[in-house]
C-alpha cells in the first residue's frame, strides 16, 4: 500500500498545496523561493519521496510566511502518510559535505516533537532567502510531523553550503527512517504516537 498524503493550507499569507509520496514519484517544488524550491527539490530527491509543492505567499513582507507554512504542511502530509508507522526503522542519521561544510542530521518519528538546530550561518542571505528560515522551516516539520530532529553544523563558512548540506542529510536520513522493515512497530511501547 502506498503511503501518499495530499494537503492544502490557505491563509491570509499563503496558500499551499502539497502531495507527498513516500515511495517517490515526481518532483515539482513551485514556493516563489529559488533556492528555497532548490533546497525542497534536494530533500526529496535523496529521501527517495515524490513531492508536489505549489505556493503562493506573500513575498512582498518576506519569505517567512511561505517558509514556515511549508514546514507546516509538509510536516502534516509526513504525519498522514506514515499512518501508525508499522513497520519503520524509524530513526535516520545522516552526515553530508559540501565542500567545506560537513552538516549532521540525526531524527526519530517518535510522535515526540522536539527541535534541536545548531547551525550558525556565517551569511544572511542565500539568493534572496533568508538563511535565518532554516531553522524556522525545520521547527514548524518537526511539530507537525511529530518528530524529534536534531541537526548540527559540525563547521562551514559559507551559508549556502550548510544550508544545502542540513537539507540533504534531512532527506537522507529520513529516507533511512521511513524504510519498511517489518511489521512491528519499533517501540517497547508498541505505539508510536
């Protein structure tokens, strides 16, 4: 059975609409962020998910509104999409270079949300984004999907590359958490919730 989740969101700021596939498929990103939508189309690609993302927010304020909803929505859609979670690995670890940036990212689909960021950009802006967002986009995931994610910067000096590099080890590292593996769930609880 597939795990598929299509959401929508629509708000004085933006309006969102989201299809998530965990068992991938296409990949469409459209937030009106370029390297915001470069940032999604990475995660998906190297979690294996196919995601169809159109938004539109209000960027005459700023990016923010657009960042953090779809951190929102894409949460929501992880959360459907996972169902009871039978059968997970559910915990992912990742280590990712980009050149001289090396970026951590290790999570669990505990049901517990909790955000840990430790990632200080050295520029503020990447092409128009805000590097501060980051860690705004990966708190509003991490609630909503009801995950515990913790990502550092182990060192970098350029913006663009640890940003790129949190991004790509959330991918990786989810992709190993949502693996199907059995038919159990991977609690001595026997729940996640």
């Amino acid at each position: 059975m597939e795990r598929i989740s299509s959401q929508t969101r629509s708000t004085k700021e933006t309006q969102l609409t989201l299809r998530l596939c965990l068992e991938g498929g296409p990949v469409s990103v459209q937030t009106g962020i370029g390297f915001f939508d470069h940032m999604l189309t990475a995660f998906a690609f190297y979690a294996g998910f196919g995601l169809e993302l159109a938004v539109k927010g209000d960027l005459e304020v700023d990016g923010h509104h657009t960042v953090e909803d779809t951190g929102i929505v894409l949460g929501q859609a992880l959360r459907e999409a996972l169902g009871d979670k039978r059968g997970i690995r559910r915990y992912g670890t990742s280590f990712i270079p980009m050149d001289e940036a090396l970026c951590r990212t290790v999570l669990d689909f505990s049901g517990r949300a909790f955000l840990v960021f430790d990632a200080e950009m050295p520029q503020g802006v990447i092409g128009g984004y805000d590097a501060c967002l980051t860690e705004e986009f990966m708190r509003a995931l991490a609630v909503n999907a009801g995950l515990t994610l913790h990502q550092k910067c182990e060192y970098g000096k350029n913006a663009h590359h640890i940003t790129e590099a949190l991004f790509k080890s959330l991918g990786t590292a989810m992709k190993e958490a949502v693996h199907q593996e059995g038919s159990g769930v991977t609690s001595t609880k026997g729940v996640l919730a």
